[in-house]
C-alpha cells in the first residue's frame, strides 16, 4: 500500500533491510520495540499490528499513505471503503 521496500522500512527502523525481509517472511520474529517503531513510522497505535490486514488498513491515516507513496513517486490510491451516505428521509 506504501510502496515501501523493505530497504526503505529498513531505514526507518534503523535496521538492514534483510532483517526487514526476515520479519516479513516470519523467519524472524519482530520485537515489541520494533513493532513500536514500526506502528511509530506508519502513525498507527502498536496494536493493529496484531490484528488482521483489514483493521490495519483501515487505521493508516491516508495522508501518511500519500506522502510515503508520493516520496517513492507514485499517486495516492484510495483504499477505505467511504463512509455510507445518510438516506433521505422518506416522506409520508
């Protein structure tokens, strides 16, 4: 969704980005205080990183993902579902 390379989140975390690519794969199990700098990098609370990708996405602010996106030279995306629309009252 970021457009980020594990080199980038690397970077962020202040670790190589193989230890990244570890992680991701599940070779490697992510500290609490890596998830922290993690959830820190994307501004999202530490715990939708324990939850499912769909409560994950749902809690990224979507400027946070146009910037990062727009730092790797691509277009923002949407990727929220919007929000339902009020129905008009139905007259009697």
């Amino acid at each position: 969704m970021t457009c980020e390379t594990h080199t980038d989140l690397g970077r962020a975390l202040g670790m190589p980005g193989r230890l990244v690519t570890r992680r991701q794969k599940g070779t490697t199990q992510w500290s609490v205080p890596e998830l922290g700098l993690l959830a820190g990098h994307w501004n999202i609370p530490p715990w939708c990183l324990l939850s499912d990708l769909p409560n994950v996405l749902t809690e990224l602010p979507e400027k946070r993902v146009a910037a990062l996106r727009r730092a790797k030279g691509h277009q923002p995306v949407p990727f929220k579902p919007p929000a339902p629309k009020p129905s008009a009252p139905v007259a009697a």
